[in-house]
C-alpha cells in the first residue's frame, strides 16, 4: 500500500488489511510497520529529484590514482555533502558516486575519471511475488519473452521551485513520510503548506523509491553491473520476477544494475545465458565492497 500512496496511514493501511474488528488494533499495524524497518524487509521511502535543466546528476566511475589508502578515501567520498551517493567498489574500477554538484573536482581528491555520464530517472522494482527464492527468480526471467526497446532518457526543463520547495524536498527526502508538521517546523512553514507544496510541486518533480527485501536489506548479497542491451525496457519488467528489489541507473548510453542476491553463480548463470541469447551486449562486473548514501 505504501508503494501506491508514500504517505498511507495507519487507519488506511488497518482498513485495507482487515483490521477493523475487536482486537485488530491500529497499534498492530503500527507495529509491524516498525518491525518491517527495524528488520530491513524494506526502508522509508525516500525522494529522488528528476532530472532537470540544471539540477541533472553526473554518474561517475573513479580509481584512485595512487593504489593506496583507498578506504580512506571512500570515506572522504561519503562525507563530502556535495556527494549523493558512493560505492567502493571490487572490479575494474574503485568508486561509483552521484552528484548534483557543478564544482566537484575529483582530481583533487586523488581520482582519475575512467566514465562519466548524465543519470536519467531512476528505477526501483518492486517484486511482483515475494513468496519465490532468488533461483526461482532466475528461472522466471529467463523464461521471460524479451522485446526491443530502450528506455527513454529524459530530462524534464526548467525546474519551477522556490526556497520553501526546497527545504520542503530536503527535510523529507530520506523519509517521505516524516510528520508534516516537523517538515514545516524546518522549512519555517504551516503544516497545510507544506502538504500544499508537496503535492503540487514536490512529487510531480521527484521519483519516490520504495524498497523490499522478504528475508532482510543483510541477507542478501550485492552485485552492481553495467550492461548494453537493446532490451532495456523488457530488462527492467523481467528484474521483477526476482524476490527483492533492483536498483536501475540508466545513464547516456548503458544501464547499471544493483543485484542483490543469495548466490553468485546464479548471477554469473543468468548473464551467461543472456549473453548467449544477445539480450546482452556486453557487460561490467563489481562487488560492491560499502556504500554511502
């Protein structure tokens, strides 16, 4: 329900689950609720800015140009405010990080550009069955009937927010669904205001990532891919045959991929055979080692 509407209440979850009678409390709901955040079967979800004119967001692949001290230098990565997101990565290259920044000079921190492209609109699946194993998963998306097509790579104008738009999208960016009011004691707004702003202006300009993972975000292992493909739009319907969520970057001229999974020569299966069959061109392969948001 939380995928279909962020911001759902406790009331209308309970109601849509049946718990309306004498003993089905809201406080259950509530609970379970916090247990499924507490266990990491998924997170808050958070807001992701499209890409306009002027805020779009560079993807980088880096590698350190000295082959030392490179944990330390994630590390700067991540602290550096103007950074969104960073992996440290095992692979050809060290470091895969986002920004809206203009200024960021990597050069100065020790890193050599090997890739840079425009992040398009991110993608986050959402299993459509979470009652399957990570095999099954595989077996699904191989049997998938795969069509030509690419994903489009839009970028959407000028953007149309004043200061309160944006002190309202970075209070509630890393949990859409925090209090109204306490976004509006930091924006220095009404309550009303804030839910006028981020209805009209907020979540038409932004993309809402929902996550789900049945067994815990811990259980699973990780893998991130770059990949050429002509088959990017059947790609992404097929990723949700597996039991948790995929991450999908398209970028100017590929996509990458956040796995996470429970084996890896499942993984290294389904490329080959993917490959075998020309769904994929060619592709990247890394171990995501730590990541940063």
């Amino acid at each position: 329900m939380i995928v279909e509407d962020s911001r759902a209440k406790i009331k209308d979850m309970s109601e849509a689950l049946g718990r309306t009678g004498r003993g089905q409390t809201r406080a259950s709901t509530c609970r379970q609720l916090k247990n499924m955040y507490e266990l990491k079967v998924s997170f808050k979800p958070r807001l992701l800015l499209k890409p306009f004119d002027g805020t779009e967001t560079t993807a980088y692949f880096c590698r350190k140009t000295e082959r030392k001290h490179l944990l330390q230098s994630f590390y700067e990565l991540y602290d550096d405010p103007r950074i969104d997101y960073v992996l440290y990565l095992s692979g050809s290259y060290d470091f895969f990080l986002t920004t809206r920044s203009h200024d960021l000079n990597l050069t100065n921190l020790g890193l050599e550009v090997t890739e840079k492209s425009l992040l398009y609109e991110r993608i986050y699946t959402i299993p459509d069955g979470w009652d399957r194993n990570f095999e099954q998963g595989v077996q699904n998306i191989l049997k998938y009937e795969f069509v030509d097509g690419n994903l489009p790579r839009v970028t959407y104008g000028n953007l149309d927010w004043d200061e309160v738009d944006w002190k309202i999208f970075f209070s509630l960016r890393n949990n859409v669904r925090k209090e109204f009011t306490f976004v509006g004691k930091d924006a220095g707004v009404f309550s009303m205001t804030v839910k006028r702003h981020f209805e009209k202006k907020i979540v038409p300009s932004c993309t809402i990532a929902n996550y789900f993972f049945p067994k815990g975000y811990d259980s699973y292992d990780k893998v991130f891919l770059k990949i050429n493909t002509n088959y990017e739009k059947s790609i992404v319907s097929a990723l949700r045959k597996l039991p948790c969520t995929s991450y999908i970057f398209p970028v100017e001229d590929s996509l990458l991929l956040c796995l996470f999974h429970e084996k890896m020569e499942l993984v290294l299966e389904l490329i080959r055979k993917m490959e075998e069959t020309d769904i994929l061109k060619d592709h990247l392969l890394f171990i995501p080692l730590i990541h940063g948001v």
